[in-house]
C-alpha cells in the first residue's frame, strides 16, 4: 500500500505546495515535494484498524490514533506553510500529553540496582512527555539527507521489535504488530525517498516516525530496569548524539539551541568528501552497530556492562571529534591526545589556524 501511495502523494504535495526548495541549508538542488510522511502514516493506520484490530487493545488504539493524528496535521502545516519551532512543538507537547494522559505506558519507576525502585509519582507524565518530545525532534533534526531518517527509522524499529519479541511478556504482542507494520509501511515508501530521491518525509513523516519511534520504545519500558532505559536511547544512537552535540555545540558558541547549521552528521560527511549515499550508507552503518550494541546490553552485566559503556562513550567521542560536529573550539579529547594537555601549545595551534582561515578568506576577495 505504501509503495503504491507514495506516488498519489507525491502528486497531491505538488498540488497543494508541500514542496522544499533549494536554500542555504538544504542540500537539495531543486524543489523536492514532501509531506511523503502521508504514504507511511495511511498504510500503518489502516493496518491497525481493520488488518490486525481484534489483536490491539480499544483504548491502546485510540490513544495511538488521535496523538498521531495531530502529529501528522502539524507536519502537514509545517510542510505547505513551514511552521516555526515554536509553533511545531506545541503539537508534539500537545500529542504527547495526549498519549502520556491516554495510555497507561509511562515512565513511572525505575529499578537501580543496590537502590532498589525509584518512583517517579505525579513526574511520570511530565517525564513521559519530555521523552516524546526529545525523541521526536531527533528524528526531525537528522532528516537532513535523502532516505537517512526513513532508514534510520527501519533500522531502529526492527532493533526494538526483536527486543520486544524476546523481553516483553506475551499479552504485547500487539506492540510488536505495531512495530512491524510501521517498518513494512515505511519499506514500501523508501524506494521513492533514497538518494535521488522523487519525494522527501516533510516533516509529516519525520515528526510521524519520530513519535512512533518515541511512544513504541516506551512500551518497552514497562517495568522500567536502567538497562531498559538505555536501550532505546542505544538503539536511537544517532538521532540522538548529534542532537546532544548540536546543543553542546550551538550552547559553546553562545547560539540559541534551536538555531539552524551546517554542523550537523551529515553535513559534516559531506563537507568531508563523502557522496550523498556514501553518507547515507555510513550512518546506517553506525545505527546497526548502536543496535548490536543495544542488544549486547541485554545480556552484558557487572564489569562487561561497566566497560562497554566507557568504550562506546569514548568511542562515540572521538569519532564526533574527528568529523568535526563539536566545532573546532570544542575538542577535549582531540585536545587531550594530539597536545598531551599542553594548554598553551593548543592555543597556539588555534591561533594559527584562524590565521590561515582570514588569510583565505582575504585570498578569495
């Protein structure tokens, strides 16, 4: 159904002027239609509601369907009218308050082990909201490629429907239709979205997968272990650590951390030399290996979860570092190994090195 859609859509954005055209910070070149998010959302929905219905809890599937419905209606005036980020969030807090007050999947407690469970009271909602909401924008913000986010997004929805098949007791299996139905829909859509692409997500579908990819990885969550936390935030590995860095980032330079920039993954593979879908390729590349990882953790324990938890902290530090999404001021690692901690010899290398920057600058006037 997906893959048949995609093009009606594709039709239908022309039509009503969900289109993306070139700018500064696009990489497209000409203008692209969006709202493709459409031919992912309709397929999933009508799956739940007449394919697998008697399998999917009423209250589950309303909650699901009326939250998601304002998603993709925010997503929709963004993609014809482009929303600000204000005006985009109110519908993702207003969808996730929706969902957190309508389901009863929640960050409600944790167990630590030696402490023992930490109940989070009347801050389960709120902390269900916060999660949705972080979860949601990462997705937006790594669209930026075509077929990165509708990739990433199989890549991690398969991660937590094997994790949810395994750990999670059998009356969910309605989470796993769910999660599988999502993946298929989005499968038949990304032949039309990969590089070059004939349609883009808008941010009907961006902000669609990322509060799918938000509310389902919070199922998981029920009878909530810190490994279980750390799972979907390993699993969503890349969406998320560019966007932790991208605060770093613009909070260092003294930016407001919604202001828009090229400093992003992908751009800074580009800016690299990468190809578009060598790009692409890498960073699903790394999502696979966030998931093996993610699913190490279920079985890691005591020392072994001590050390694979430094080595992917490291890991993860340097290689931002080495690509650059930090910014040239912000490399403590890089600072540490190549200067040997020498603060005064790393200023100097800093100094020379904007020196060399004016002077090119000067050369091309």
């Amino acid at each position: 159904m997906a893959a048949i859609l995609t093009p009606i859509i594709r039709s239908i954005a022309l039509r009503v002027g969900a289109v993306d055209n070139p700018n500064a910070r696009r990489i497209n070149k000409y203008p692209m239609p969006s709202m493709g998010g459409l031919a992912i959302y309709i397929p999933f929905m009508i799956g739940m509601w007449f394919l697998f219905r008697p399998a999917i809890p009423t209250a589950y599937l309303m909650t699901l369907t009326l939250s998601s419905a304002i998603v993709i209606f925010t997503g929709i005036i963004d993609d014809i009218f482009e929303l600000k980020p204000w005006q985009k969030s109110i519908g993702i807090v207003l969808a996730a308050i929706i969902f957190a007050l309508g389901s009863e999947v929640r960050l409600a407690f944790i167990k630590v082990p030696f402490i023992g469970i930490i109940h989070f009271g009347w801050w389960a909602i709120p902390l269900t909201i916060l999660w949705i909401f972080a979860i949601t924008n990462a997705i937006n913000l790594i669209d930026g490629l075509d077929g990165l986010a509708t990739g990433l997004s199989i890549i991690s929805l398969t991660t937590i429907g094997i994790t949810a098949f395994f750990f999670l007791p059998p009356d969910s299996t309605y989470v796993q239709i769910a999660i599988f139905l999502l993946v298929a829909s989005a499968a038949g859509f990304i032949p039309y979205n990969f590089y070059p692409a004939k349609i883009y997500l808008g941010d009907t579908g961006a902000l669609f997968l990322g509060f799918m990819l938000a509310i389902l990885s919070l199922n998981g969550l029920k009878n909530t272990t810190v490994i279980s936390l750390i799972t979907p935030l390993l699993i969503l590995g890349v969406p998320i650590t560019d966007t932790i860095y991208a605060i770093v980032r613009r909070s260092s330079n003294h930016k407001s951390i919604l202001s828009p920039d090229k400093m992003h993954l992908h751009h800074r593979l580009l800016s690299l030399g990468f190809t578009h879908r060598g790009a692409v390729m890498l960073i699903y590349a790394l999502a696979m290996i966030f998931s093996f990882i993610a699913l190490l953790y279920r079985y890691a324990y005591g020392v072994g979860l001590v050390l694979l938890t430094i080595g992917l902290l490291i890991g993860v530090e340097i290689f931002v570092e080495l690509i650059g999404i930090t910014g040239e001021n912000f490399q403590p690692l890089m600072y540490l190994f190549k200067f040997g901690g020498n603060k005064a010899f790393r200023d100097k290398e800093i100094a020379k090195r904007k020196k060399r920057k004016q002077d090119k600058k000067k050369h091309q006037k």
